[in-house]
C-alpha cells in the first residue's frame, strides 16, 4: 500500500475553515500541478495540499517501520541461512524506506518527533495489513508476495506524484520492493511445489492474506473522501478501485502458475471487461481494523512504543555528538 489515506468511517468534528489562499498564486500552482511540475518544499502551495501530504507520507511512512514487525519476527526462524540473509535484507530495507519517508515528510515543515507522537497516540493511521498475525512461514511468502505486490501497484504511480520530494524518493523504494515481491513469490513458489503439507501451508497463507490485501488499496472510489482532490492534485494518479482491478488481473495468473487457488468464489475473467469480476469485499472488517480492532492491533502498537521508549539513549547520544561536532567546527 501503503499510501491510501486511512478514514475510520466515523463522523468527524467540524473544523475551523482555513483562510482563503492568494487567488493569484492559487492559479499558478494549480496550473503547475496540471502541466505535471514538481511542486518543491520552498514552492508556494495550498495549505491544504501540505496537510494531505504531510498526512499521506507519514501515513506511508508509519506502514514501512510498523510492516517490519510481522516479517522481524520470523528471522530467527527462517528454515535455512539463506533465507534468514533475505529476510533481514528486507527488513532492513524496509527501515530504510521508513527514514526516505519521513525525511520527505518533514521539507513539508512537520517533524519526526510530531509524526512519531501522532503514530503512538492513535491519531496518525498505518496500513491496516500489519494488524494481521503471520502463523507460519509460508505467510512471509504471501507477505512479500501479496502485500509487497499491492504495494507496488500502489507505489509505481506515485514516482510522478506532484511533490518532488515524493517522488523522488519512491524511485529507490519502488526497486527494494520490486525485490521483496520476487522473494515473497519464490517462497510460495517453492512451498508449493513441495510436499503435500508445505502446499497446504502455501494455500492457506494464501487464504488469509488475499482479501486483507485487496483492502490494501483502501475503500471504494465512491466512499474515499479524500481521493478526487488528490487526484486534481496529482498526489494520487490512479483511483484506488483501479489499482485494485490492477493487482487482481496481475495477481491470479501468477496463482494459477503454481497451482494455488485464489480463495474467492465469485472470480471470473470477463472477456468483455478484459478483466476479472471478483467477489464482495468485506469492508466491515477493514474499517474496524482502521479503528484499531484488528487481531495485532494493540500488540503492533505496544512493541513500537517500548521500542521507541528503549531507543531514547541512542537518539540522545546521537543528538548529544553531534552537538559536540557542530561546537568543535565552530571553534576552528
């Protein structure tokens, strides 16, 4: 995903109007937008197109250190040293993506320290696919292989995304995941062309993790209030049920490639759409994941707390050195 703005579907508070923005400038920017310019972090821009941004890279963010959890997990009990070496890969890099994102972020004039406290407050949202349980190590395949997957049909689109900053940044994440759905896919891949037992931990990795991941493009275009303006924007490029159409048409063939069911009844290919019709989505249960309902909820959250809590002595030293670095070039 892990880009959708995120809504619980309650109704929110009235807010105060903010004050009306320079026409003048108002036009320049939106014709910049429209001519696909990168808008930069010392360009005039709309308040409101700062606060959607500022809400959706740190929601992106918030997933790529909080999605390194489940995976983290399963390190020590990866089933061969190679395996284990391509894990911490990942988990690492996905570390990394969190830092480009947050760095990204805060040109926009927010800091890490806020978005941080927004995160462990419950005010700040992250991909709702990391409240879910990995049981077994065919789920690390299904990660990379689904999760990974919707994640880059979410993320390809937005190397042209209207923010420089942005865009930038999703050059080098787009190949890193690139890399972990080939992965994830190559366990899946080989579970299930194993025994009889590792195929069946192949298809029920398969479905548990299918429709949570469809969820991952967030809730239908008619009842996502913040996609038209981000469209207009070009902080968005696609609808999220056009991406979603996207990820099933690419995803089911390669299920079929290694002989795994999409767990889905109503799964059809329409020769008239060019297209899979696919079944209901339960949206009942994503948006009470979105509430923080979800099975690892409160477990995800409680591990980055303690986790941010434990770290304080490293971010002070590090602040507490490079003070010290800051005086001593000033003496010279």
């Amino acid at each position: 995903m892990y880009t959708t703005e995120l809504d619980d579907n309650k109704k929110k508070p009235a807010t105060v109007p903010s004050a009306p923005e320079d026409p003048v400038r108002l036009a320049a920017f939106e014709a910049r937008v429209a001519a696909d310019d990168f808008i930069e972090p010392k360009d005039w821009m709309p308040e409101a197109y700062r606060k959607t941004l500022i809400r959706q890279i740190s929601q992106h963010a918030h997933s790529e250190i909080v999605g390194m959890l489940p995976e983290g997990n399963w390190i020590t009990r990866a089933p061969s040293l190679r395996r284990k070496a391509v894990l911490l890969a990942k988990v690492q890099d996905e570390g990394g993506h969190g830092l480009y994102l947050y760095a990204a972020a805060e040109t926009l004039g927010t800091s890490r320290d806020e978005m941080i406290e927004a995160l462990h407050s419950g005010r700040a949202k992250y991909s709702t696919i990391f409240n879910y349980p990995t049981l077994t190590w065919a789920d690390i395949g299904a990660i990379g292989w689904l999760v990974d997957g919707a994640a880059i049909m979410n993320q390809v689109p937005l190397q042209r995304t209207s923010y420089g900053p942005y865009a930038r940044a999703m050059v080098r994440i787009c190949k890193e995941e690139s890399f972990h759905q080939r992965q994830g896919y190559e366990i899946m891949m080989t579970l299930a062309a194993g025994t009889a037992e590792q195929k069946r931990m192949a298809q029920s990795a398969l479905d548990r993790w299918w429709w949570p991941s469809l969820m991952m493009f967030g809730p239908p275009d008619d009842n996502s209030p913040n996609s038209a303006q981000s469209m207009r924007w070009r902080i968005k490029r696609e609808t999220n049920d056009q991406i979603r159409q996207k990820f099933i048409d690419v995803t089911v063939p390669q299920a079929e490639a290694i002989d795994l069911q999409v767990p889905d009844p109503a799964l059809k290919w329409n020769e008239t759409r060019g297209s899979y019709d696919f079944g209901e989505i339960d949206w009942e249960e994503f948006y009470a994941v979105v509430r923080g309902e979800g099975p690892l909820a409160k477990e995800r959250m409680n591990a980055r707390v303690k986790a941010w809590e434990e770290g304080a002595w490293v971010r002070e030293a590090a602040m507490a050195h490079a003070d010290k670095r800051r005086v001593r070039a000033a003496a010279e």
